[in-house]
C-alpha cells in the first residue's frame, strides 16, 4: 500500500501542476479576446519582506528554543511534550508579529514625488 501512495503522490502532484498552468493559460486567452487586447497590468506594489523576516526569525528562533529544551529534558513529560513545543513556536511566532506588525512601511510615494518634482 506504501508503494502505490510513494507512485501515486508525485503523479497527482504533476497532474496539478499541469492543470493549474492549463487554467491559467485558458484564463489569459479568454480574457485577451473578451477585452480585445493584453490584460491591463496593475501598478506594483512594494512587499513588506522586512515584516515576513522577522516572522521568519521569530519561528526560527521558537524551534531553537524547543529543541533546547527537548535536548536538556527540560520537558520531559512525554504526554505533554508535543503542546510545550507548539506553544513555544507559537509564542515566538506571535511576539514576532507584534514586532513585525510595529515596524512602518516605507513611503514610496514620497519618493515618487520626488523623483517626478
């Protein structure tokens, strides 16, 4: 039975895979005959990627610290062990979104203005 879901997972994956860029394809071409022309590209907007860092760094930082705690049998429960990990990363991960979420954006209109003025 293992062998057959081993076989059969990365053939399903390509299906999907396959699928998706079908769709996708099928989608522009309706949309460039129904509006007779390219689709209309939306103007850029910058991605906070400072933000998803210090998430990233806040979930890093909660499995260290779980893995510390499991390697010295701070936890030692066995029963109880797999809900101090998680809340460990969960705590991390959410103090780091506090963080992230004080942290401003910079302003790109300004520097619009002031490239254009």
């Amino acid at each position: 039975m293992e062998k057959v879901l081993a076989i059969f997972i990365p053939i399903a994956l390509f299906i999907c895979i396959t699928l998706c860029v079908f769709f996708i394809s099928k989608y522009r071409a309706e949309t460039i005959t129904k509006l007779g022309g390219p689709i209309p590209k939306l103007p850029r907007v910058a991605f906070p990627w400072q933000k998803v860092g210090i998430v990233t760094i806040g979930f890093a930082l909660g499995i260290i610290l779980a893995g510390y705690n499991m390697q010295h049998q701070i936890i030692s429960n066995n029963m109880t062990e797999g809900f101090a990990v998680i809340g460990i990363i969960t705590l991390c991960v959410g103090v780091s979104m506090v963080i992230a979420a004080r942290f401003k954006e910079p302003n790109t209109d300004e520097q619009k203005n002031e490239i254009d003025g």
